[in-house]
C-alpha cells in the first residue's frame, strides 16, 4: 500500500528556518529551499524525500498500513451521538470497526481520518460528514464494505476520499440511505454497490475511480438510484430501480443493463453509451433525452431477439450529436448513423428513432459548481 502523509502531525519534521540558522543569507535561502521543496513536492514527491534526506538527515514520516500510531493521533469515537471537530488532531480506523447501531458520529470540517491495520467501518448507525469548501473531511484507506444496513442514514458531504472503497460481495447489498453529495472519490478507491432496498443518491460529486452499481430489490422493496450534477470515470448500472442520470459528464464508457424505469437526461457522453434491455426487461420506460454525444462516440441499444420477444422502438430525443469537426450533424437520417440498433444487426429487436437533432451542444455543468467539491488529488 502506497505511503500516506499525516500532515498537520509535525511528526518527523523540521521547520526550514530553525534549520537555517540567523544570518543575511537566511531569506534569500529559505525562499530558495521553499520553492524548491514546493516544485519538487508537486512533479516529485519520491524524489522529494529524498532531497529532503540527504540534505538534513531524515525524510518526513509517513504512514504505512500496519505503522504505529503517530504521537496526535486519536482513534476515532464510533460509540453514542458525537461530533468530531478539527482540534488540530488526526483520526484513525484501526483494523475492522463497527459504529453500533443507535449511535450516530457527525465528522466536521478539516478532520482527516485515516486508516490503519486494514481499517474497514461497518456502520450500523449513522455516520454523517460535512465539510466545507476548501475544509474537507478526508477519508484515507477507509474500507466502508461492511456497511450494509444502518439504521440511520449514511451522508458524505465535501469529503475527499483516498484509497477508500465501497464494495458489496456477490450475496452482499444495502438496505438503507446513502447520499454522497460535493465529494470527491480519487483514483485509487473503488466503488462497486449493490442496493436491496432504499436509495442511493450522488449529487455534485466527482469520481475518478470507476463507478459501478446494481439494483437488487428485494420483494416488495424498492430501489431509488440518482447521479445528479456529477464528474464520472467508466460508470455502469444494473438492475429494477428508478434510477436518473442527469446534468453529468461520463468520460468513460456509460453501460446500463436490464433498468425498469430510468432516465439518461442532459449528459455530456464523452465515450458513448450502451444500453442492454434482455428480455423481459423493456425500453418501454427508458427515457433517452438532451444529450451530447460527443465526437467519435455512439449510443448503442440492444435487445437480443427471440421467439417471445417484442420488437420495440425507444426514442432518442433532442441530442447534440458532435461531428469531428465539433458541429452538430443536423439530418435525423446523419445522427441516426450514430445510433447502433436492430437495423445495424438484425439480431437486436429494438429500433432507434431520433427525434430533432439539436442545432447546439447543451450546457449542463460549470467550473463554479465543480469547486463545490474536493479537487481531483491533492493533498492528503
């Protein structure tokens, strides 16, 4: 596992000043050494403590999965109604650990949380987090698998999260409420849900890990599934739900299999999309509207056709098909060229009709909602 640095600790570090000495010379050359440590930290970590090393004895400590606790950290409180505040402090998860159910821990602005010792978090209770902007909660190596069914409500707001993960097993899912709003997932979690009952809603949020999740509902049991407003990598999902896909980008391929009642709304589709509907799932609720479909992209639409299956027709309404030239292909029969269905293989029993290409890329996102949420990186 890769290091993880405690900042804010002052563990293992040195101040530059008290290092330099009096003299002169002092700013001239702490500014040089600032600037160097400055570049070097951002194109060079590594090499970074290693300069650091070989100039003034010993690198700035980090922390490695199965490493002692650094002498400020605290264990996270996990038992009765609390509120963790910034008190200069960091937190950790050591090993497997459990919020019990009827307690509910509220994380605020500026704690970092770490993981230790193949840290997971099984919350049973209720875990709530609220950052805010350019104060957020970080998360670092936090497996949050074992949650399943907590008997409050589990709300990430304005978190960044490092090396965390979210993954149910084959005969794991949810049952409960989950809302991940103005947060970040970086690149080394992984997310991969499966949902039985209740909601899981994702609002503001960017993921640049891939984001994977199935529907499973039990019987008499709903699903609620929402992507709102959000920065996705390769996104997939599956299952009976009403789920939404709404006002987002997807820079990696976006795969909906076997949904009941979903809508794919105003969505920049950088890598395209493909939707599988197997018998006896339908396009009869699928909505597919106000989209960009990007330059090199394609919207595919499969239905395998069999002795008792319908043949059924689904539009694909008001989307900018972006030409390579970043114009828009303006001719039904031109964007429907662009469109894979029943008519491309006869094997597929289901047929694309668009309707009124738009003459202009739509706009959904901007740069002043994405600073709602973490940066991608950054530190940890």
């Amino acid at each position: 596992m890769g290091a993880v640095g405690l900042q804010g600790t002052g563990y293992g570090v040195r101040r530059t000043d008290a290092l330099l000495g009096e003299g002169p010379w002092r700013v001239a050359m702490g500014n040089f050494v600032r600037g160097a440590g400055r570049a070097l930290r951002r194109f060079a970590p590594g090499l970074a403590c290693l300069v650091l090393a070989a100039a003034f004895g010993s690198a700035p400590r980090v922390a490695r999965a199965g490493d002692a606790i650094p002498p400020s950290g605290l264990r996270l409180p996990l038992t009765g109604k609390q509120t963790v505040r910034n008190d200069g402090k960091n937190y950790y998860v050591d090993g497997a650990c459990v919020i019990p159910p009827g307690s509910e821990i509220r994380i605020e602005q500026n704690v970092r949380v770490y993981g230790i010792n193949d840290a997971s978090l099984d919350v049973q209770g209720g875990l709530s987090v609220h950052g805010t902007k350019d104060s957020w909660v970080y998360f670092v190596n936090v497996d949050f698998s074992p949650t399943k069914s907590p008997d409050k409500m589990m709300h990430l707001d304005m978190a960044s999260l490092h090396g965390c993960k979210l993954v149910h097993a084959q005969d794991a899912a949810f049952d409960g409420g989950i809302t991940i709003e103005n947060c970040c997932w970086q690149y080394d979690c992984k997310f991969e849900v499966k949902v039985a009952s209740g909601f899981l809603r994702i609002m503001t949020t960017e993921f640049a890990c891939p984001c994977s999740v199935e529907a499973v509902p039990s019987k008499g049991k709903g699903v609620e599934f929402a992507i709102r407003t959000c920065w996705m990598k390769a996104t997939a999902f599956k299952g009976g739900a009403s789920g939404t896909i709404r006002h987002s980008e997807v820079r990696g391929p976006l795969v909906l299999n076997d949904v009941t009642d979903f809508v794919l709304d105003g969505t920049d589709l950088f890598a395209g999309a493909t939707v599988r509907q197997a018998a006896p799932a339908s396009f009869s609720k699928v909505q597919l509207t106000k989209c960009n479909l990007l330059a090199g992209s394609e919207l595919v639409l499969e239905r395998p056709s069999g002795a008792d299956v319908k043949a059924e027709r689904v539009q694909v309404e008001r989307f900018f098909f972006e030409n390579e030239n970043g114009g828009a292909v303006l001719g039904e029969k031109d964007a429907g060229e662009r469109v894979k269905d029943g008519v491309d293989d006869p094997t597929q029993a289901v047929k694309a009709i668009v309707v009124t290409p738009n003459k202009r890329r739509h706009v959904f996102l901007s740069s002043s909602l994405r600073q709602r949420a973490p940066p991608v990186g950054g530190a940890r």
